[in-house]
C-alpha cells in the first residue's frame, strides 16, 4: 500500500467498498460473450463426450478392483 509522508491512507467505509464491489461485478459481467449456437454445441458434445469417458474409465476400475479385492480375500 502506498503512503504518502508517512500517514496511511483511509479504508472506504462498508458501504463504499460494497459499491465498488458491485460496480467492479457489472463492469465484469460486461465483458461476458455469449457463444454462438454452433460454439454451444460444439462445447456440449465434447462435455458429453468426456463425461461418458470418465463413466467408462470409473465403471472399469470398480470392476477390475472388485475382482481382484475378490480373488485375493475370496
């Protein structure tokens, strides 16, 4: 924090850095772009895509860890 001759510089009351926080959100949400329909797509396919690979890769661990926690506790 910089000072100025030695003497700090006052925090903003709460109300104040509620406004600024609230300025600093919408000031975001602004720079937000919304994808197009074909990007959307695009995005959920691949999503679906690795989620039906993780389901795989869990659904094949648990099997393979089942079986062998069974063939070594019987």
């Amino acid at each position: 924090m910089a000072q100025k001759d030695g003497a700090e510089e006052a925090k903003p009351n709460f109300f104040m850095r509620i406004g600024l926080f609230i300025k600093q959100v919408i000031d975001e949400i602004r720079k937000v772009v919304t994808p197009t329909g074909k990007e959307l797509v695009g995005w959920s396919v691949a999503v679906f895509i690795f989620v039906l690979l993780l389901m795989v890769f869990v659904t094949v661990m648990d099997f393979g860890l089942g079986k062998l926690a069974f063939l070594i506790f019987g």
